[in-house]
C-alpha cells in the first residue's frame, strides 16, 4: 500500500505526532474534543486521546479503518464496536506507569513538607493492580512505605490472595486508586467510592485518585471532608471533565488537571506504541528513531545528606516534580468565570509544561558517610544514584 493512499485524523495534543505518522500518510490534526462525524468522513486513521468519545455515533458513517489511542485506558473507546466493524485498534498500555506511580509519591512528600503527614511507619492500600496501581505500589515500597494491593479481579483470575485486602481499607493510611472505569460486571468501579466505602476508612486517611473522576462519588467525598477534616484528598481526575466540581476542587489538598500520566518519557513512548501498531496493521515501515530533544536532557543535582533521608527523597522528587505548581494553577479556576473554566481547564492540560520522570535525574550524595539503604532507596525509585 502507498503510505500516501492513507488519511489520518489526529489529535494535535498527541506528543510528536507529527514526525512519527508523516510518513504514513496524509494528516489532519485538530482539537481532540473537535473531533466529530464530519472530520472523518475521508479518513483512514483515527488518532485520539481519553477527551474524544470513539463510538458508532462518531464512527458509522465513516471509512476509518483503524484507531489507535495514546492512552494507557480504553473507557473512551467501544472496542466492541470496533471488533464488530472490523476496524483495527491499538492503545498504549502502561505507557504513564511511572508517571503515574511519581505523581503519587511527589503527592505524599508535598503532603509532608506542607506539614500534614509525616509518612514513618505509614501504610498504604493501592486499588487496582495494573501497570500503574503495581508501579505505585513498587515506588512506594521503595520510599519506605508499607503496602498492600487490593483488585478483586486480578485476585480470581490468579487465585492469589495477595490481591484480596478488604480489611485493609479500614486501617489504610493511604489509598491510591488505579481501576478502570466499568460499569458491569461482578466488580463495577463507578461511584465505588461512595458513602458507603468511606465509613469505613480512617477519618484521617490521604485518598488519592489518578484513575478516573467518575470511580468516586462527588456528594459522599464532601459530606466526608466536611465530617472528617483530618482527612486530605488528592484528586488529579475529575467528573465531567473539563466542567469539574468547584466545589469539590475548593475542598482537596492537591487538585491538577488530569496530568498525573503526563511525562513527557511516558507520552511519547504512547505515541510510538500507536504508531507500531499502525504499521503493523497496515503492513507498512516507518520506523522513526525519535530520542528526546536538547531542551529534554537529564538533569544533575547535587544533594548534601543530613541524616533527614525522607528530606533527601523530597529534594530528589522535587527536582523532577513540583506538584504544587500544577495545583496552584488548577486551583485559579475557582477565580474564573464559571463559564470560562471549563476551557481554561482544557487549556492547562493542552500547555503542560515538559515534565521529565525520575530516571532522567542523577544524584550526586554529597556525604562522608553514605548509608547504603538510602543509596538502595533513591535507585528503587529510578533515580541515578552517585557519591562525591
């Protein structure tokens, strides 16, 4: 097939997408939410993100003949519609793993530094045990902090306990949740944060939700911040994204866009998983070497060591991550007009600043006496680990 018979509709916030797909065809990029029945009506190739429906209201009227996603996720997506139809899908699992799992960690230690939580002797229940709820749980070990996983799916697909810890959610210092959005089945996860579930949680716990806005139910989450003020919530998604709660963004500790998963390692590393399975379907080569450009180098940073390891961490973190920067700017929504936010929530997420993951920092331990654990500690978590 001639790579230029191919036309491809893409959303112009996928990462690169530009060198990585020019070769396969022609290509039309607009706004994700832009997308509509119209704009494919000649089109080959659908390219999305999480912000486009891809169903048969979208789809039935046109020649689309593959999709692929550029997400870890596929709730957007009626995949069985695609099956049916016979249209080739591809999406990008676990490519924001570790995205995910930092954005985590860098929560907890803000939380810390802010004065909030102190996480010695913490225990943590991760939620969902896929690519990014089983990264969390490693990071989080890594930093010292006990953790158990609960996912009643992947407990009867194994037989493995490990994954079963109902109990677990009563005593838990920290939940993090990491489920797909599911509305049938034995095990649905929309609104399983309900009022129901957080009676039985401690009164002070840090919940933290990076997978979908729509797993808790915003009323319930409320009434328990208003009942339990010890508690503090971390919310990177929201319901009705881009019109999210207000009221509910006034009430968390740490609030940010939906840009837990937004590295720029773990999103161009979605944009070549698509651009592989397209080729594949399509039979085509277009290998494209795409390294990281000058402006996305690693980073160096020289810490003196204390004896305050977790202070280490935190400084370790921060170089790479200041979550607070992207809470701050969520949270001058709540000084918008009502009728720009959703727009300016769109906005924040369309010019999100590049953001490297831990890997891509080297850490020189300025110290005489260095303590092999903290050493093992920092190098779990992916950091590159020197002595000076």
């Amino acid at each position: 097939m001639e790579r230029t018979s191919l036309a491809i509709v893409a959303d112009e916030n996928i990462p690169r997408v530009e060198e990585l797909f020019r070769g396969c065809g022609g290509l039309k990029l607009l706004p994700g939410r832009a997308i509509d029945a119209a704009s494919l009506a000649r089109a080959d190739i659908l390219l999305v993100r999480s912000v486009t429906r891809v169903n048969s209201d979208l789809l039935q009227q046109s020649p689309v003949r593959f999709v692929g996603s550029a997400t870890s996720g596929t709730d957007h997506v009626d995949i069985e519609y695609l099956q049916r139809r016979g249209i080739g899908f591809r999406h990008a699992p676990g490519c924001n793993a570790r995205s995910v799992a930092e954005y985590v960690l860098a929560a907890l230690l803000a939380l810390r530094q802010a004065g909030r939580r102190d996480l010695s002797g913490k225990r943590a229940l991760v939620i969902g045990c896929g690519n990014a709820g089983s990264m969390t749980r490693t990071l989080l070990e890594a930093a010292g902090i006990e953790c158990r996983a609960h996912d009643p799916p992947l407990a009867e697909r194994t037989g493995n306990p490990e994954y079963l810890n109902v109990e677990a959610m009563q005593t838990a210092d920290i939940i993090s949740l990491h489920v797909p959005l599911s509305d049938s089945g034995p095990h649905p996860t929309r609104d399983m944060i309900d009022a129901g579930f957080l009676a039985g949680v401690r009164p002070d716990v840090v919940l933290i939700n990076t997978a979908r806005g729509e797993v808790i139910d915003d009323d319930a989450l409320l009434e328990f911040l208003a009942a339990c003020p010890g508690a503090r919530v971390v919310l990177d998604v929201w319901r009705d994204e881009p019109r999210i709660n207000p009221a509910l963004l006034a009430k968390v500790s740490i609030g940010t866009p939906h840009i837990a998963g937004y590295s720029q390692d773990g999103r161009i590393l979605a944009t070549r998983m698509i651009n592989a399975g397209l080729c594949e379907f399509f039979g085509l080569n277009t290998e494209v070497n795409l390294p990281l450009s000058k402006s996305d180098a690693g980073r160096e940073l020289r810490i003196h060591v204390s004896g305050d390891y977790i202070a280490v961490m935190q400084a370790a973190v921060a170089a790479v991550y200041d979550i607070l920067h992207d809470n701050h700017n969520l949270k001058k929504l709540l000084d918008r007009d009502p009728r720009d936010r959703a727009a300016c929530f769109d906005d924040l997420r369309k010019n999100y600043r590049m953001r490297r993951e831990f890997p891509s920092l080297r850490i020189d331990l300025a110290t005489a006496d260095p303590d092999p654990d903290l050493r093992r500690s920092l190098a779990g978590l992916g950091f590159q680990v020197a002595l000076t």
